[in-house]
C-alpha cells in the first residue's frame, strides 16, 4: 500500500496507521475523521465495527457552497465542522473520537475540530 507514494504521503500514510492502531470508532463512539485536499476539505463519522459512514459534510456540499464564497479554507473548515455537527446531532450521535488521518492538528484540521466542537459535539 505504501510502497509507490511519494515520501510526503507515505510518511502520512504511516502516521495515519499509527494512529489507526489506537482510535477506534463504535456504535457508543463512532470515528470523526477528516481528509483534506488542496482545494476541499471532508469530514466523515464512522462506525468502525460495521464498516459504515453515519454522516458526512464536505466542502463540496450544495448547503455549505452559498455560504463559502469569499471565506479562507480554514473558515471553510470550520462551517464544515459546524455542519458535521449539527448532522449528528440529528442522529443522536454526541460523543466521537476524533481521527485527524495523519495530518498535523494545526490549520483547517483543527478548525474543523473547534467547529464541531462549538456546536455541541464531544471529544
């Protein structure tokens, strides 16, 4: 799996499986990851034990695109974190264990964080 990336994304890739050693996601706490590209940012809450994605915001959803035309991509990150939010909160989902994929928690991976945070979200 690592052994044709380049060495920025394979020194990612091992962080991120040392980090997926330990964060888990179950139904009582799912997996709140997120990826970022260059452009966009994605954010997903996992449930690890039966494989499946339980909410998901993006940059590139349709709510989010009015309201980002202007903004910075860290304030982009942070309405993303603010919509991911408030989606779990429509799924009674409260608590999660925050996965920041391999990625330092500095930028747009923790404002992300702080936004899902202001609206109510644990971790």
């Amino acid at each position: 799996m690592i052994g044709n990336l380049k060495v920025k994304q394979r020194r990612r890739m091992k962080r991120k499986m040392h980090i997926r050693k330990k964060v888990v996601g179950s139904p009582e706490r799912p997996r709140l990851t997120v990826f970022r590209s260059l452009k966009h940012i994605y954010a997903q809450v996992i449930d690890d034990e039966s494989g499946r994605v339980l909410v998901a915001a993006s940059s590139l959803d349709k709510q989010l695109r009015e309201q980002m035309k202007g903004l910075k991509k860290a304030e982009v990150a942070q309405k993303v974190g603010e919509i991911l939010a408030e989606r779990c909160q429509q799924k009674n989902i409260g608590k999660v264990v925050f996965d920041r994929n391999g990625y330092a928690y500095h930028g747009r991976v923790a404002r992300v964080a702080s936004g899902a945070r202001d609206k109510g979200l644990s971790f």
